[in-house]
C-alpha cells in the first residue's frame, strides 16, 4: 500500500462538498489521536501560515547580470518585470538555490534562452485534447504552450488561475484571454507552478548538483521521454546555472 503525498492535498484542494467531508474525517482523527496539532502553537501551523519574505525592493532572486549569463542573452533584452516575476516566482514556491538550476535549465531550452514565452505553432494541434483539458472549440490556440517552461492546455491555466485566486489575486483575463496574457504578465510563475504542481522540487533536491544522467531524468520529467528533446542543449543551460549559481 503506497504513502499519500499531503502536497497533493493542498495543490489540488478545491472545496468541493466530499473534498471538505474528507477534511472532517482527517480532523475528527487529528482530535483523537493527537489534538496538539490542531493548535495555533503547533510547529506545523506557525510554519505553514508564514509567508516567505519578499525581498527588498530592488533586489531580485538572481541579477541581470546572471541570469543574462544563464541564458546567453544580453542584459537589455530582461525588463525589471520579467525579473520581478522571476523574483515573486522563487519567493512564492520557495525554491532553493539548487531547485533554480535545475528550473532556469529547462526554461532556457523550452524558451530558446527566454526568446520565446510563447509557443511558436499555433497550437491548432491540441484541440479537443481531453488530456490537456481542451474541451472547447478553439482551447487548443487559446491555451497553447506559454510561459518559459511552455504551460499548455486549459487545465493548466485554470489551475493557474484558481491557485493566483486562492492568493487573492484573482486574474479573469488568465481564462478570458489565455495564452498571450500569461506569456506577458506571468511568464515565470506559471512556469513555477506547474514546476510545483508535479514536484519538481522533491525530484530535483534528490539530485543535487547532478550528473548529466540525471540532468536528463529532470529534463524526461518536463519532456516526457527519455533522453528527452534537445538533451544535449538542457544540458548546456543547466550546467551554466549551475556554475552562476555557485553550485
């Protein structure tokens, strides 16, 4: 019998009536069995209502200067937005310095070094993709491949959109317009939760600073096969963030 992941349970929690009937049932044992949990003092509760820091204006998770490195690009090709979003995403998904490598690798290659926040077909191909959550006239175009990591489908960007909602910071327009508001307004973040969403941060911490095999395991995992596309040039990027990053 496997072990459930409690991560999956807040990803995925969306206040449905067997959803919060399955909350009582996980309470009422809590209760029982060990009611110090359910206390405001509890250690799990202190750490889970505290919010990351926000770093101080004008400090960004990495500098211009390193992530133009990072991603062979020149510094005036990255607008302070990009690297404050860049910043809001580290913040938001607590990554570590080793989690960034591995994420700033595979962004750069599915990005062309972050020329490309958009996919480039159309995205004609994906309707009525049931596995993308395409089940519109017209989904496959208007929730093709966007943001660094290229975020595809409209189950992805509802997912998006109803995790931004839960932050308070609802945005219609993520649903409304779909792929060429997200590029522009939340290239990074969406990146980093669909990062989040498959455990990305689990899998790459269990690699440190890897080896090429296991540059190419992190990069099958975004790809989907193994060695996935463009192996040899996710392998370039990451390294690179590795050696900026001091790793």
């Amino acid at each position: 019998m496997s072990r459930i992941n409690f991560e999956d349970f807040f990803t995925y929690f969306k206040g449905t009536t067997e959803q919060s009937a399955a909350v009582g049932i996980l309470e009422e044992a809590l209760q029982e069995k060990a009611p110090e949990l359910l206390l405001d003092s509890s250690e799990w509760v202190k750490q889970y209502r505290e919010a990351p820091a926000p770093a101080p204006v004008g400090e960004w998770a990495v500098s211009k200067e390193q992530m133009g490195r990072i991603m062979n690009c020149s510094t005036d090709s990255l607008p302070d937005s990009l690297m404050d979003d860049y910043t809001a995403c580290v913040n938001t998904f607590k990554m570590s310095r080793l989690e960034q490598g591995y994420f700033l690798g595979q962004c750069g290659h599915e990005s062309c070094g972050l020329r490309y926040p958009l996919e480039i077909a159309s995205g004609a191909d994906y309707e009525w993709r049931d596995d993308l959550g395409n089940v519109s006239q017209g989904d496959g175009v208007k929730f093709a491949g966007t943001g660094f990591i290229q975020v595809t489908g409209r189950y992805w960007h509802q997912q998006f959109s109803d995790y931004l909602s839960g932050l308070g910071q609802y945005d219609a327009a993520i649903m409304d317009v779909g792929k060429t508001h997200t590029c522009e307004h939340y290239p990074w973040s969406i990146s980093g939760f669909w990062w989040q969403a498959n455990n990305m941060k689990t899998f790459c911490e269990a690699r440190q600073a890897g080896s090429n095999y296991q540059i190419d395991e992190v990069g099958a995992r975004v790809n989907g096969k193994m060695r996935p596309n463009g192996a040899d040039d996710r392998l370039v990027y990451t390294r690179t963030a590795f050696d900026v990053l001091g790793l």
